[in-house]
C-alpha cells in the first residue's frame, strides 16, 4: 500500500465528501423554498447514517445548523436542535442498510420525530393553547398544515443526499466504506 492509497488518506476523503454534502444542504436553505420545505431533517438523517463516528454526526449537524442559524439572523432554539438530535439517532439505524424504502421510512419516521417533539414543546412552553389535554391536541391540529410540506421537503432532500452520495460513491470508488465500523 503506498502512502496515495492510505486508510487515512481514504478516510479524510469520504469525511470531506460527507461534510460538502452536509454544508451543501445547510447553504440549500438560502434558496427560496415553500415554508417547512428544507433540507435540514434530510442533511440530519444522512449524517447519522453516514458518518462513521455518532459523535462526529451530531457535532457536524449541528455545526452546519448553526452556522445557518446565524447566516440567516435565526435565533437557535434549543427543542429544534434536540429534536434533529432525534433525526440524526433516526439515522443511525441506516447505517447497515441503506436502501431506498429503509431510507423513505427513516424520512417519515423523522419527520413525524421533529412534528411530535417541536409542537409538544410549543404547547408546554407557550400561551397559545391551554395546558390541556384539549389544548395539546389543538396545538397538533394546529400544526398539521405544516406537516404536508416538512413530510415532502424531508423525503425529497433525503432522495438529493443518499442518492446524491450514492452516485458518487459510484463514480468515485474512493468514497465507498467497508461495512466495519471505525
């Protein structure tokens, strides 16, 4: 094995792959899009699911929203970056199996993580709904008509990045990893 062909070598170039993706979907946010359509769920599920340390998924989505965050004059809030945590753990059940219905069920499955936890904590945390059993379900009802477009806009940037990754996973050998984990 020469040096041009090193594990570390291979290493820093999938780990460099993986991060342009992520930035990538976090740099897709500036462009118009319909309300709750962003890639934000999606670029969660894929770096649980493809980045070799759990650790390192978190952190990189989590820099690249907040990075995002304050490009865009947002506020972090704390429960929305709890709730992506959840999406990214979503993505680590991707890890061995990658196939697209795996990846579409990951994708719902996500998304209906962030829509429970995000409207529960509007509900606790707010005056808008009473602190009833009534209140929380209209918080839910509530927020349904926002569900259409996060369900729609997490499957479709899911669909951009692994197949994205898949295609040059294919085109460049290089950025494929043997299925042990590191």
């Amino acid at each position: 094995m020469t040096d041009h062909d090193s594990p570390s070598r291979f290493l820093s170039l999938r780990f460099g792959a993986l991060c342009a993706f992520v930035l990538a979907a976090a740099l897709m946010r500036w462009l118009p899009h319909p309300p709750n359509v962003a890639p934000i769920g999606a670029m969660a599920l894929f770096g649980g699911a493809l980045f070799a340390r759990k650790s390192v998924a978190i952190a990189m989505v989590f820099a690249a929203m907040l990075l995002g965050d304050l490009l865009l004059g947002f506020r972090p809030v704390p429960i929305v970056y709890l709730a992506f945590a959840g999406v990214v753990g979503v993505g680590f059940l991707l890890r061995t199996n990658r196939g697209p219905w795996r990846i579409a069920g990951a994708s719902v499955a996500g998304s209906v993580l962030f829509f429970v936890v995000t409207n529960f904590a509007v509900w606790a945390g707010g005056a808008l709904f009473p602190k009833t059993f009534a209140g929380l379900v209209a918080c839910f009802v509530a927020a349904i008509p926002f569900f259409h477009n996060t369900l729609l806009g997490d499957a479709f940037f899911a669909a951009v990045l692994f197949g994205g990754f898949a295609l040059a996973e294919q085109r460049f050998p290089a950025l494929r990893l043997a299925r042990t984990p590191q």
